[in-house]
C-alpha cells in the first residue's frame, strides 16, 4: 500500500507490545504520517514496545528516525473501569480509527479470557464511540467459526456445535460485540501466523508451528527413542506469512467497506500439512530411525512411551487436534483485494521451510544436536502412516 | 561404606550432595509454609525426611556458586506462599510432584551411589504422604472441577515458567553425572500433575493446555 499523508488524525493501535499488534503499528508508522497512539500495561515500557516495531521496520530496510519516533505516543492503560481517563488525551491527539489488536490468547482460562477479549474489547468500543472514530478494525481470528465441516463464510458466526478452545469463543462474542456497537467497524482474522516468507523472522511467542518447534527443542533434542509417535493429520494446515499478514491487515484498514469480514489465511492448494511439516522438520534436523503417525492423540500406544516423549504429545495435543480437521476459509475478500493490486505470499511448505530454518539457526541447542546427529551418520528417518488398527498392532506401512 | 541411620544417606560425591543441597532449599520451605498454614501438609514422613537432609550438612554455597543459584533463586521467589491456598497449590500440589518427579528418577539411577538412591526412595515416599494430603485438603478449602481448575491458573503459570530457567544447568550438572535430565524429570512431572489434576476434577485438555503454555512461557 502507498504511503498515505493525506488523512489527518490518530490511529489508536492496541496490543501494541504484542506481536501482531507490533506489526500493525509498524504499518501505521511506515504508511501514514499520523499520530500513533499506543496504550501499554506496566510492565511494558515505552523502549521496550517501539524495539520490535523498529526492528520489523529495519528488516524491511526502513529507516526509522526520531521524526517517526516522535509519531509515536505511549499512554499507560488505566484499569477498564477507568478506561474513560483516557478520552481527554486521545481528543486531543485526534484519534479518529483505533486498530484492536489487543487479547488474551490463552486457551481455557476464561478469567483472562473475559477480561483479555471481552471486557477490553467492549472498553475500547466504549472510547470509539465517544470519539465518533471513523473506523474501530478488530483483529480476530479465522478459528473463530468453531469447528465446522462446512465452508466458513466472511460473516459473523452463529454458535456452533463445539469450539476448539475458549479462546476462539471469545474472539467470536468479541466479533458480535463489535458488529453490535454501531461503530462503522471492519474484523479482520487471520489463520496461523508465522514468520516472514523471506528471511523466516519472526517476533511473535511459540503459538501455532512454533509451539511444535519449541517443544521438539525444549524436550526432544536431547535425542529420540528408536521409533517416534507423533500426532500429525494429513489436511492442510493453514498459516500466513507475517509479511503477508500485515499487508493484507492494512489492506483491509484501507479499503473495505464498513461491517466487512476478511479471512486473512493462504489459499489451499500449496499449504503443508502436519505429516508433510514433521517429514520436513525431521528429515532436515535429525530424528528417530521410525516415525509412526497418528491422526489422533487416542490412537497414540502410550505403553512404554518415554514420560518426555508422552509430555511433547500431550503439550502439543490442542494444536494437532485443531490441525486435524480442514478449515474450510471463504476467501473472496482476500481474493478480491488480491485483484486490486495487493501483493501477498501464500503459504506453502517452502515458505514454511523459510521459517524453519530461521528457527533452528538461532537455536544453539537444535544445532548441537544436528551436528552430533550428522556426525553420527543417521540417515533420514522412515515414516508410517498407522491407523487406528494398525495401532492395535501392525504398522500400516510396516513391511 | 555408609554407616546405618540418618547418616547412611551421606555420600561424598560432590554432585550428589550438591542435589542434595538443592532439594533442601524446597524441602525446607515446604515445611516451614506447612507449619504457617498449612498444619495437615506436615507429616510425620515429610518432618523426618526434612531433619535427614539438613543432617547431611550440605554445603549450600556450592549451590550459590553454581549455574543453579539463579535460577534456583527465581523458582524460590515465586515460592513464597503467604497463605493456605498458595501453600496448597504451590507446595502441596506442584512443587510436591516436582520432588516427586526427581526422586522418582534419582531412585532408579544406576549411577547414584545407593546412599542417594535410599534418601530418593524415602523423600518420595514422604512427598507422596504430603499430595495424599494435600489432595484431600484442596478439595475441601478450594473445591473441585472448573473453580480449582482457575485457582490452579494463577498459583501455577509463573511458578512453572519459572522452571525453564533450570533446564540447561540440569542437563550440565545433573545430566552427565546421573543422566538426571530436564527433559525426563519435566515428563514424569507432568504426567504426575496430570494425573492428580484430574483426580481433582479438572478437564485433562485444559490442565495441559495450561501446562504447555506455562512451560513455554506463554
């Protein structure tokens, strides 16, 4: 998107310590000469939010100056009961959009969950509406439908049968609670996001594939049992580039119309899946000489699994659960900004190799373990498909 | 050889008594909050096993010199239970099947010295008279299901990212003498956790999802 000087006002940006919310407060600062302002909890400090956003700016070669520093205002967030302590200051810098990127991630604890994704939300819809903001964009999540065997549309969700975790229930109260306020608004939700489809960085926390990642370094690399069990579906598992997810969040800030409903996720036809991520994980890094996949943690024969090995399943067992069924994402408004000139990459199992390999280049603890393995001479691990029969006795590929 | 009684558990093996040094810190603490508030916690098995280890005498400025003393220094800190239900959840019910998890692997170690494998054997059956009791306490003063399970949340997820840290002097020290691994005391710790979450009426899903995010600094 071009750089945009023409429109006056603020853009309020909040979970700007977070990592997506960093991501769009680096788009604000790279395509507009607006004010933004930044809401931030102790203990975040005002250095330690604008680090990331430079740092993201600076990989794309960037220069951030005090100029563009200066466009940045950090306010401290006063409790939600006190929200409206902020009005004064946010009239006075004009704030005229506010991008919630703000929300608890947390899978089931409905505490934070509520405070995180709902109260925060009806607090920051509360300001928008006393600051008549032309635009409240809220950053939800593709998950958010719930599990569904049908195509998911780019519209609000009715409830459905069961959702993966809390978190996505939320997010899906949060959307309603949006679409209700009469604010003109615009949600935005993305699948899985992961680092650049370039250079592989990444600023966010170990959600999505990095969960798996980190647990593989944390509790696999000190070496594997001969034949390893692992969970992985053979549906595509949808991610986004960091990259991609930025310019597809600003598009849609831009240029949708009010009350609209974008999936932010990569076309099917390229995408990995759980099996094809653990053969390209496995293979390049080093492994056991077997690895046995299952399509669900209950088929897994726990008897005479190692306790870490057990531990890695069951840390990993929401994710793969959610990954074993297909996300079917309508995609028309992507596809349509797509047609008007957005340029974006999808993802794809050499894109996620990108990432990857960024991942294990800044572990010292994967690369001892690689080089020992290469030493040792270990070849590339076979893989097994086993099913539900098969893990009551034979390998479905064993010879 | 090592002589019968209390001293029979004395080794001379500076690593083993450096573990020691290590378990008596937590020991210790754990006593010391049973008896502040939480009386029932501070069983007969868990005093004598706690008078046995401060009877090694071991050097703890081993430990402060030590790649553990940091680390140490953090877990303890978010140790400090100032009431009953912290104490509950954080001694009884955590850092109990945290020792748990160690003694259950120093007790089966070829490579300790059968002092060490015998003081193993008796802090985990002292832990376990603690969780028995522990268990039982919890689910009159906290409840059971879905009200624990957030009571869990709060009193874990620092207390458990806080156990990271630990993982590569483990593996430095504790690793190459024993083969006393982060990675496989972590296991046996979840798996226990696990099992006596769901004793306590908490979802299996939620309790490792939280787990997993606690463990990953999430």
């Amino acid at each position: 998107m071009s750089r945009n000087g023409t429109q006056s006002g603020a853009i309020l940006v909040t979970g700007g310590s977070g990592f997506l919310g960093s991501l769009v407060a680096a788009s604000a600062l790279a395509e507009t000469d607006a004010i933004v302002v930044l809401p931030i909890r102790e203990p975040h400090t005002r250095d330690g939010v604008l680090a990331p956003i430079v740092a993201e700016l600076a990989a794309e070669g960037r220069r951030v100056g005090a100029d563009d520093l200066a466009r940045v205002v950090t306010l401290p967030l006063p409790a939600l009961d006190r929200i409206e302590d902020l009005l004064p200051k946010l009239r006075e810098l004009g704030v005229r959009d506010i991008l919630h990127c703000a929300g608890c991630l947390s899978y089931f604890n409905v505490g934070r969950l509520q405070s995180g994704n709902l109260d925060l939300t009806q607090a920051f819809l509360t300001l928008g509406k006393a600051l008549a903001v032309r635009r409240f964009v809220y950053l939800s999540t593709a998950y958010s439908a719930g599990f569904t065997d049908q195509p998911i549309p780019e519209a609000l969700h009715q409830n459905p049968g069961s959702d993966p975790t809390d978190y996505t229930r939320t997010k899906r109260d949060a959307e309603w609670m949006v679409a209700e306020s009469g604010l003109p608004y615009v949600i935005v939700r993305p699948s899985i996001v992961i680092g650049d489809s370039r250079d592989g960085r990444y600023g966010g926390k170990p959600y999505g594939i990095y969960q798996l990642w980190t647990a593989g370094e944390r509790y696999l690399s000190a070496g594997f049992p001969p034949v390893l069990h692992v969970v992985a579906g053979d549906k595509p598992v949808n991610f986004i580039h960091q990259d991609a997810f930025r310019v597809g969040f600003w598009a849609a800030y831009q240029t949708l119309p009010d009350g609209a409903v974008l999936h932010l996720a990569s076309h099917e036809h390229e995408l990995p899946t759980m099996r094809s991520l653990w053969e390209l994980w496995l293979s390049t890094n080093g492994g056991p000489r077997e690895v046995h996949f299952f399509d669900r943690l209950e088929d897994v024969p726990t008897d005479g699994i190692a306790p870490q090995i057990r531990m890695w399943l069951d840390f990993t067992s929401v994710n793969n659960a959610i990954a074993s069924v297909r996300w079917n994402f309508v995609l028309d408004g992507l596809d349509a900004l797509r047609r008007a000139g957005l340029e974006m990459t999808d993802a794809s199992l050499a894109t996620v190799a990108v990432a990857q390999h960024r991942f294990v280049a800044e572990s010292p603890k994967l690369q001892l373990f690689i080089d020992r393995y290469r030493a040792a001479g270990a070849v590339k691990p076979r893989f097994v498909v086993r099913s539900v029969a098969a893990a009551r006795g034979v390998p479905a590929g064993a010879p | 050889m090592p002589r019968a009684g209390a001293d029979s558990a004395r080794s001379d093996d500076p690593t083993e008594l450096l573990l020691w040094a290590l378990m008596a810190k937590f020991e210790r603490l754990a006593l010391e909050r049973y008896g502040l508030h939480a009386p029932g916690l501070a069983t007969v098995d868990k005093r004598r096993f706690v008078e046995r280890l401060l009877a090694l005498g071991a050097d703890e400025s081993a430990l402060g010199g030590s790649a553990l003393a940091e680390p140490v220094k953090a877990l303890l800190a978010r140790a400090q239970s100032a009431d009953e239900v912290a104490v509950l959840m954080v001694q009884g019910l955590i850092l109990e099947h945290l020792g748990q998890a160690i003694y259950r692997i120093a007790t089966a170690t070829d490579s300790a010295s059968a002092s060490m494998r015998e003081l193993a054997a008796a802090g985990l059956a002292a832990s376990v008279s603690v969780t028995a009791a522990a268990s039982a306490r919890i689910a009159v003063r906290v409840g059971t299901g879905e009200p624990l399970y957030a009571v869990f949340v709060d009193h874990s997820h620092e207390l458990i990212g806080a156990l990271d840290a630990l993982a590569e002097p483990v593996d430095q020290i504790f690793g190459e003498r024993f083969g006393l691994r982060f990675a496989d005391i972590m296991g046996e710790f979840v798996a226990e956790l696990i099992t006596a979450c769901t004793a306590l009426g908490m979802q299996r899903r939620k309790a490792v999802a939280h787990l997993a995010g606690a463990a990953m600094g999430l």
